[in-house]
C-alpha cells in the first residue's frame, strides 16, 4: 500500500527506505495525515562476515550513525556487545539501540559527523602511553569521510560494511500522479543524502515545473543540517523538528500544516 488516510486531504511524501518508510507512513496516518510512500533510497543488506573484525575483548566501543547499522547489527554477534559503549546519532538511533538489549547508549547532541566525533573524544579520552582504543564503526558503503578521517587519527576504527544505499531512479507511479495533479502538500527528510535525492527526482520528473514545487512543498527536517542541505537542494519552504526524533518531525508537521490551513481559510 502506497498511501492511506482520507482521500480528500492532500498527502505527505514519506522518502524514508522501507522497512522505515512504514513505521514512519503510519505515525503520520495516526496524526490524521494522509501519507504516500515512494522512497528515494532503498537499503540492501551486505553478505555478514561469520565473525566480526574485531573479537568483543578487544574493542572499546561500537559506533552507529543511522538505524541502518542496527538493523543490519547481526543477531550472532549481540549477545557478546550488549554491555559495551554503543555511540548513536540521534534519538530515534538512541531507542533502537536499547530496544535491541545495548545496555550502555551514548548520544550525541548533534547529529552528524562531526557531533559523533565530540562525543567519542568525550566519552572515550585517550591513555596517553597506552595503545589507542579499538572501535567498531557500523556501517554503509556510503558515508561522509569526516568521521573516518577524523576519529582514526586518535583511535584505531575497524569498519564492518553491512548495507548499501542506492538512489531510487523513479517516483512511485502514485507519486507521480500526486505531483501532477498538485495533490502533495508535505514531505520529510532524514537524511542530506535523502535530500538531495529527492530534489532530483522531482526535477527528472517535473522538468520546469519542479522549483514551483519545491517552493510549495512543506519540507520538514530532521536536523538544521538536513535543512542545509535541503535548501541547497532547492527546497525553500522548510521547518526543522525540534528534537531529532520522528515522532517530532510528524509533530512538526502536523503544526505547520495546522498553521498553513489556518493562515489560507484566514484570507
């Protein structure tokens, strides 16, 4: 299913990977929205190696940046980190992290790269003397270089790839449709990447008419980085949820909606 709610109420372009995408269509279906899922990202898990590059006595801490690697954490492996430090980004990374059994979770502040490498240094201050802490960085094919770069020049960082992202290459026939018929009166990102992404398509797609979209198109942020990245993208009509949740994106969502209806019926 594409899209559920009432059929006279404009939808909300969910862009979020499946299986996420559902979760996410139905919370905003809950808030009395109507979503349309048509991902501009799609998730694929990596073959799992049969033991993890670095034996749990001998690493210091595990690092996840997105739901991604959790989700594709193997099971095998779980019962042997539960009690070592997990560092996340973002509290929707935080709850999956402790609903998977992680009992020791530290959250960054700010999501990104560079939040991630404040709260590493923070959390796990180098010995002097001593050899540097051996970390496991979950994670996909695709990634910014920041964390890497920066982290491996006091820690030693073991990757362990698990997925890939792909750019999805079309809209959903639904969404097609939606655009055309002027019927999308929302969105949200998760991610630049998403961002990005989505802004191509609706170019490929829309052709000259795609800026009027796009500055049409309430686009409700995760974070002030993902709003960068979104406006760079050409999406001008943005709001960023105030904690870096989805529940607070479908929050935000419903009010500046709620606000937009009340401002049209007003003139």
């Amino acid at each position: 299913m594409e899209f559920q709610g009432q059929d006279n109420q404009p939808f909300v372009w969910v862009t979020r990977p499946r299986p996420q995408a559902d979760e996410h269509a139905s919370a905003i279906a809950a808030a009395g929205l109507r979503p349309l899922i048509s991902p501009v990202i799609s998730i694929k898990p990596l073959p799992v190696p049969e033991l993890p590059p670095l034996a749990p006595l001998e690493t210091s801490g595990l690092i996840f940046t997105s739901v991604n690697g959790l989700l594709h954490f193997p099971k095998d492996w779980l019962t042997d980190y539960v009690k070592h430090p997990v560092f996340v980004s973002g509290a929707t990374t935080q709850n999956l992290a402790r609903e998977l059994g992680f009992q020791n979770v530290l959250c960054s502040d700010h999501q990104g790269s560079r939040g991630m490498v404040a709260l590493v240094r923070d959390r796990m201050p180098m010995d002097m003397g001593k050899a540097p802490p051996n970390l496991l960085y979950i994670a996909g094919t695709s990634r910014t270089p920041i964390l890497e770069e920066t982290l491996s020049q006091d820690f030693h960082l073991m990757l362990s790839e698990l997925y890939e992202a792909e750019f999805e290459h079309q809209l959903s026939e639904t969404a097609k449709a939606a655009f055309e018929n002027h019927q999308i009166a929302a969105t949200t990102l998760f991610s630049s990447r998403s961002a990005t992404q989505a802004a191509t398509l609706l170019q490929n797609h829309l052709g000259d008419t795609a800026k009027r979209v796009q500055d049409q198109l309430l686009t409700v942020c995760i974070s002030q980085a993902v709003a960068d990245r979104a406006y760079q993208s050409g999406f001008n009509r943005i709001a960023v949820a105030t904690t870096e949740s989805a529940d607070s994106m479908v929050d935000k969502l419903v009010k500046q909606l709620n606000i937009h209806r009340k401002s049209s019926n007003s003139i």
